[in-house]
C-alpha cells in the first residue's frame, strides 16, 4: 500500500501526527505549480509550488498539513520535505535549465537546513533558478537565524524572494538586510485603489530594485485592469488567475524567456571579524570627539528614526550594559512602539533590555564590545553613526572616541548587517 494509500486508509482512527511523519519520511507529498510570467510578453518564466497532501485524506489542503505540523512539533521538517517534493515534481516534470520555481518557507520553521545536500545537487544539475520565498515575519523572529541560512544557499544558486511586500511597512524597512532577488508585490497593491500610501511604497520598491537589481513581481492578477495596474507600477514578473490557476504541470512545459528570469545576485556577507566601525571607516574619514558631542550626533539619528516610524529599522551597540541606562532603555522602548525593528547590543545585554526591544550579548565579541553605533535603515534614508572607544579614564562624558558618519545606504546596510547577526531568535514575534 502506497503512502498516500495508507494515509486515507488510517485516517477514521489514527493519529495526524503519525499521518504526518508517514508523509514526512515515506512520500505522498506533492505540489501544485501556479505559472509566472513576463508582464511584457506574458511568456511564462518559471512556477510558483504551492504545498498538498495526498487528494481525500484529512491532511490534503495546506492549512490542515501544518496545522497538525504545529500541534505535533514537525514545522521545520514538513516544510523541508514540501520544498523538496517541489522541486524533484518539477525536475521531473520537465521544468529545467533557466526555469525559475518559487518555493515557500514558513516564518517559524526557518533553519540552517532549507535544504539537504542531495537537494542543493538537484538544483545545481537540474539548473532550475529555485527562489525562497521569505516574509518580513521571518526575519524579525530570527534575524541571525536567516541570514545565516541565505549565506549558506545562496552560492548553491538558491535566491530570495521577498513576499507580500506592501501588506506591512516592516518589508520594506528590512529589505535591505535580505538583499532579495525578486520583491512580491502584496496583491493589495495590484487590486485595491491607489493611495498615497500605495505610492510610497511602490516607489520604494521600485528605488531598491533601481538600486540592486532585484525584479519585482505583482501577486493577484486577476483581470486585465489588474495587468495594466502591474505594468504602471513597474513590475518585471506576474503571477495570478489570469494566466492560471495552482495545478499539475502542463504535459509540455514552455520553454523559459531566459533573459527575464533573475540570476541570484546577493552580495557575499562581509569577513567575519568585521564590525560596523571597520566596514564604515574603509570608505570614510575617522575623525576624534568625546561622548558630550557624540551624543548629539546619536541622538539626531535615533530622532530621525522616530519620524520615519514604521518604515525603519533602528540598531544600535552600547558598548556595556551599564552604559544602555534607564532613561535610554525607556526611549528605546517607546521607539519599538514606532519603528518596524528596534536592536540594542552590549556585553551582559538581556535578549529583551526593553519593551519591544531585541537585545544581545556581545561578551566574547571583544572589538564589536569596543564600539558605540547607531544605525538606521529605511525606505528613502539611511544613516549610520559608528565610534570605537578610545579607552579613557575619568568622567564618562569625557571618555574620546575615533568616530565616522555615513549616509550611504549600501555602507548604513553593510554596518547594520554586522549587528543583525547578532540577533537571537524569539519566539514572542512568532506569536
């Protein structure tokens, strides 16, 4: 009897979670593919994969395989194994060389094992352009986590997507840290009636696709008016019930428009001893101030930070605990009421130093533990204060210290990038 099979068989009486493993370890997973397309010349490109179960059995739909996934403990290895059906059904299939296919990851299954080796092989011989596709979710839960994870896959050929940019201001305030190859846009974008604030964030989108080459796909195409829409706002791809519904693989599959599919280009991660002083001072002159000044300086970011609001992802290190005082940890905390991601970094620094407020230890990081950074990231701004401490004695508002300014996005990112790896996973954003 076939997985599938034994599953339907079991159901009246068995027990979902052992359903589950028995799809996890045996098979019986499979995947229905909705076609992507050119917006110019409406050729499909690649497929989208969207995860089933067996047809008639309790776990068929999405919601019921990981519901009984959640209630079980089995996320991270069920979504594993969809991604993994996905892509040996397109290998086999007949999907291949140029052809891009979209896979999905689950906010609270994100690990270093997307993918097993024999996977990342597949890919590589199938030369199938496989896309994650990440929400804002995941990175505020586990930053370190996931960009760890995108360093190890991306030189298999695996690239990012972004999905569901537009449906919360956080997106587009972390795109930068994932450094996407495609940005999704959320159908809301493509279907409802434009707005200011639909134009703020087609425009950021489109000024980070300008900036880094990533394409941008518009989700939810459904009738012509929505494919004009698409094409205004400057989407490269399409995906929606106008060029087909999530199915089987066509008996022939088109050939790809290869020149239209994105090759990953991620920048490589910096050098591991890296710090945001070292990154910014390359490229920047190092000039000397004691702290009295440079908390000016500090502070006019974090102020610039609380006037983007939701768009704005603000990190910053503090050297010491000590030095994150009372009246600072209730500033940070008002501004984690405001910004999309607040981090604060320093040795003997809690997980959470304050409401709303991702923290981590630095002891052990014994040069990041010498600098004082403030860096803030947005949709149309970027600004990054960084100092290394000069080790004085005496009053602290005299202490000196070597410091550099950057309004440079790439190098605000770069920075910023070197402390969101610091960052522990929580499982409070997961809630």
């Amino acid at each position: 009897m076939g997985a599938a099979a034994e599953i339907k068989h079991m159901a009246p009486n068995g027990s979902t979670a052992f359903m589950l493993r028995g799809l996890i370890e045996g098979g019986g997973l499979h995947s229905a593919y909705q076609p992507i397309v050119d917006i110019g010349s409406l050729a499909v490109v690649g497929y989208e994969a969207l995860a089933r179960g067996p047809q008639g059995s309790p776990l068929a739909s999405p919601a019921e395989l990981f519901g009984a996934a959640r209630r079980s403990g089995q996320v991270a290895e069920l979504d594993r194994a969809c991604r993994e059906a996905a892509i040996q059904g397109a290998w086999s299939g007949g999907m291949g060389s140029g052809a891009a296919l979209f896979v999905n990851i689950e906010p609270d299954a994100v690990n270093d094992d997307l993918f097993s080796d024999v996977a990342l092989d597949e890919i590589r011989a199938s030369r199938l352009r496989v896309f994650v596709e990440i929400t804002e979710r995941a990175l505020a839960a586990r930053p370190a986590e996931l960009l760890a994870t995108i360093e190890r896959v991306r030189p298999a050929g695996v690239g990012i997507a972004l999905d569901d940019v537009g449906a919360d201001d956080r997106s587009l305030a972390l795109m930068p840290f994932l450094r996407p190859d495609v940005v999704k846009l959320d159908l809301k974008l493509i279907q409802d009636a434009p707005t200011a604030k639909v134009a703020r964030t087609v425009n950021a989108i489109n000024a980070e696709a300008e900036r880094t080459g990533a394409l941008v796909l518009a989700e939810g195409i459904e009738t012509d008016a929505h494919l004009f829409r698409a094409q205004a706002v400057g989407a490269d791809l399409g995906q929606g019930w106008l060029f087909g519904r999530p199915g089987a693989l066509p008996a022939a599959v088109p050939e790809p428009v290869d020149a239209h599919i994105p090759v990953v280009h991620g920048s490589p991660p910096p050098p591991s001893r890296a710090t945001p002083f070292t990154i910014v001072t390359e490229r920047r002159p190092v000039r000397r101030g004691d702290k009295k000044l440079l908390l000016r300086l500090s502070r006019q970011l974090e102020a610039h930070a609380a006037e983007l609001g939701h768009g704005a992802v603000l990190l910053a290190s503090f050297q010491h605990r000590r030095f994150f005082t009372e009246p600072q940890a209730g500033s940070y905390g008002r501004l984690a009421e405001r910004l999309a991601f607040v981090g604060v970094f320093g040795e003997e620094l809690p997980e959470h130093p304050a409401p709303g407020v991702r923290g981590a230890d630095l002891r052990g990081r014994t040069e990041l533990a010498r600098e004082w950074n403030v860096l803030v990231v947005g949709p149309h701004f970027a600004g990054g204060f960084v100092a290394r401490d000069l080790g004085d004695e005496g009053p602290d508002e005299a202490r000196r210290f070597d410091f550099a300014m950057t309004f440079d996005r790439d190098l605000v990112s770069a920075a910023a990038g070197i402390l969101m790896h610091q960052v522990s996973p929580s499982a409070d954003v997961l809630v």
